[in-house]
C-alpha cells in the first residue's frame, strides 16, 4: 500500500497531452477577418508606450502606428516568440538535476533456514566541476540571443513597413503626375486635330502627339498596377489582408522633405558603437553561449560520482552497503566534444568580426548613397520645379493677353510632368538611401527614438475589450 501512495504522489506532478490541432481553413478564415478597424488592434496601441490614438478607427495611419499594428499582427514576430519559448524552456531543462534510481530484487533461495531474499539498491547521481552552472550559464546566454532575435524580427517587421509605406506613397504621386500629363497631352492632341482640320498642321505633327500620349497612357496603366501592388506589399508586411486597409489614408509629414545630414542622431550612434545594432549584440550573446558550453565540455573531463547505498535481506541476516561508482577516464578524456566547442567558439568569433565589418561598411556606404541622394533631391527640387513653376505661371499670363496659344502653354505644362517626375524619381532614392542608412544603425532617424519594445507574448492571445482575440 506504500509503494502504491508513492507512485501515485510520484505521478501526480506528470504533464499531460493537450492536442492543438491546426486547421488550414479557420486560420485562413480568421486572416481575411484581420482589419486596421480591430478592437484587440486597438487596446493593444492602448497600452503601448506610444501616444494613443484620438479616434478609432482612424482615418489616417502614420509609420509608428503601421509599425504598432506590425508588431500586433506579424507571423514573423509569433515564429521569433516560439523560439524564445523554446530557449526559455531550455533554462529549466539545463537547470534539473539528475534523478535518483532504485533498484528492486526479490529472490527465492533453497535455504531451509530463510527462503526469501530482498535487495534494495538506491543510486545517488552527483555532477562534478560545475557541469550544472555551466549548462545553465550556456542556456541562459541562448534565451538571451533569443530575446535579441524577437527585437530584430521587430525591427525586420518595421523596416519591411517603412519601405513598402514609401513604395506606395510615391506610387500614389506617380500615378497623379502621370493622370496630370494624360490630361494636358489629350488637351494637347485636341488643340492639334483641330488645328489639322483647318490645315494649320501636318499630320505627322498629330500623330507623334498621339504617340506621345498612348505611351503616356500606358505608364499611367503600369502605375495604377503599381500602386495595387504596392498596397498589397504593405499589408502583407503588416500581417494583414488587403481588405484591412479598404478605406486607410497615410500621413507621412515632411515626406517630400527628407532630414538634412546635420539633423540626424548620427553622431550619438557612433559614440555608441555599434552594439546599438540588435544583430551584433546577439552574436555577442551566442559567443558567451559557445563559450559556456567549452567550459562545460572541458568540465566533462571529470567524472561525475554515483553513490549506492544497498540493503540486502539474506537467509534472514540483514547486509548494508555503501557503493560508490565513476567513469574512468582511461581511453578519452572528452577529446572529440572539446574540440568541436572550441571550433565553435572560434567560429562565433569571426561571425562576430565579419558581422562588425559588415556593419561599419554599412555605415559607411549608407551615409555616402545618402549624401549623394539628398544633393541630388536638393538640386532637382531647387532648380526644376522651380524654374518650370516660374514658365508655366509666364505663359499662363502670356495666353490670357493673347500672346501665347494655349497649344504652347500645354508644352510647358508637360515639360512641368516630366520635371516633377525627375523629382519625384530623386525623392524615391533619396527615401531608398535613409532606409539602408537606418538599416546600418537599426534606429529610426527621422525621430531618433527606438522602437517600442516587442511584446515576449504575442498580443493577440490577451483577449481585448469585446472578446475578439
């Protein structure tokens, strides 16, 4: 009856199977439902450290508040979450000791003085040289690089949102400069037929126009094309359908007006170092990691110790014992494990070097492409739109006192179009060079601040107002 309650208490502790079974349709189900408009969507910027929001829905959504709702609705971030998870779990299983055994032998002898015989033979484990702190020490470092992987998804998370905002911003300005020039070449084909008609013009002349046109036409196509794709690349980056940006405006200010270098927290970076890069502080605690675990592989060397206290019951005498038993380490001395943990302690090491002069190259190249794009964006914007703005405004009045055609004035007003659009391609590499600047450092130049920090539990598990999960 004993040994029966200590079974029972011994298994009463034991985890039991919970099946979680995945079903391809209510998770696909459940993605088309996803919408910028969700209650939990909402309590979750609630209780974040940026500003809340004014209004709900709202009407219009800013980077930081796309960023919000990335964080929110990632894959991405939930699969860094699992890892995590898993890295965690490994503290309590580096951290478990040993369990102790027991041996049961009941026998029979043909003794006429005592025929049952009884061993007891319990066995003790104890680890030696630190092994248990070493393995702890190693996990520790693993769930830390772990945590630094969740921060980098985020920042992965942000960066996929911010280049796919400024694709579909300059999509949409593509797309209304090209409408503007279709508008003023139909006016322009117009004034010519007319003037075909009453035989002022050739007709090369109408048709090299028309020409002109057509292709404008067809690039309106493409950017219309353009700004679809575009919009089905943010929302994917934000871990959302394209259905749950149906009616979403975006405010971006300044965006046509990209910092100058001097306004830039780039001095403060480099004072820093580069271990504001997530990248290089998780390869950092990889190395403590490969390091733990050399000291545990060379703590190995050193047997651990079994102690084996028995009781025996013979022919009615009762024996004690006192046994004690190790490994000799005669034919290896955990040669093989140990070289393999210093390889990859070295090998970490020269990740961690190559990594730091990726990044400093990074650097380096970003601020030059971005230096380059901004002079460029400078010069378009001071010299082009400028002077165009300055002929169309002299033509306008040129035609209201009749000395000018409207024909003429059309001209100039596609010379405007093509003078924008050589801005606006400017203002896409210049965007394009902060992103890979940003990207160098990991930190959001346009506000110099951080981002919040990413959530170890996945949002939408917290149920929000609503019930909505």
């Amino acid at each position: 009856m004993k040994y029966l309650l200590l079974s029972a208490s011994l298994l009463a502790g034991c985890a039991t199977y919970h099946p979680q079974p995945i079903d391809p349709p209510r998770l696909e189900k459940e993605y088309h439902e996803r919408s910028l408009s969700s209650p939990g969507l909402r309590a979750f910027m609630e209780a974040s450290s940026a500003p809340k929001p004014a209004e709900w829905p709202l009407k219009e959504w800013t980077l930081a508040q796309l960023t919000l709702a990335g964080f929110y609705f990632s894959p991405e971030l939930d699969m860094a979450r699992a890892r995590l998870e898993l890295a965690e779990a490994g503290i309590r299983t580096a951290g478990a000791r040993p369990n102790p055994s027991i041996a049961l032998a009941p026998g029979y002898s043909a003794s006429p003085e005592s025929a049952l015989q009884f061993r007891v033979t319990p066995s003790f484990p104890i680890e030696t040289a630190g092994k248990r702190g070493y393995r702890i020490l190693e996990a520790e470092k693993l769930a830390e690089a772990a945590r630094l992987e969740l921060a980098e998804a985020g920042w992965r998370v942000r960066t996929g949102i911010r280049a796919n905002l400024v694709d579909h911003l300059l999509a949409l300005r593509e797309r209304d400069l090209l409408a503007a020039e279709e508008n003023v070449r139909s006016e322009a084909v117009a004034i010519l037929e007319q003037r075909l008609a009453a035989g002022e013009v050739s007709r090369p002349d109408v048709d090299s126009a028309r020409t002109e046109l057509m292709n404008t036409s067809l690039l309106l196509k493409s950017a219309e094309g353009r700004v679809a794709e575009t919009l089905a690349a943010l929302a994917g980056s934000a871990g959302l359908p394209v259905s749950g940006f149906e009616g979403i405006a975006f405010d971006w200010p300044r965006f046509d007006q990209p910092p100058a270098e001097e306004a830039l927290p780039l001095a403060a970076v480099q004072r820093a170092g580069l271990l504001n890069r997530i990248d290089v502080r998780r390869v950092l605690a990889e190395y403590a990691a490969a390091d733990a675990a050399l000291r545990l592989e060379l703590a190995k060397q050193y047997p651990d110790i079994v102690l084996g206290p028995g009781y025996d019951f013979d022919e009615g005498h009762h024996k004690f014992t006192l046994g004690l038993a190790l490994t000799l380490p005669i034919f290896n001395r955990n040669q093989g494990p140990i070289a393999a943990a210093e390889a990859r302690r070295k090998e970490t090491a020269a990740r961690f070097t190559a990594l730091q002069a990726l990044a400093i190259g990074e650097m380096e190249r970003a601020l030059a492409q971005y230096r380059s794009a901004l002079a460029q964006l400078t010069q378009a914007a001071a010299q082009g739109a400028a002077l165009q703005q300055a002929k169309e405004n002299t033509a306008r009045r040129a035609v209201e006192v009749g000395e000018m055609d409207r024909l003429a004035l059309a001209g100039i007003s596609v010379q405007r179009a093509v003078v924008e659009r050589a801005r606006l391609e400017a203002l896409r590499k210049t965007r394009a060079a902060l992103g890979a600047l940003e990207q160098s450092v990991q930190l959001a130049l346009d506000s110099g601040l951080r981002l919040p920090e990413v959530s170890t539990r996945s949002p939408r598990e917290v149920s929000p107002p609503g019930g909505e999960k």
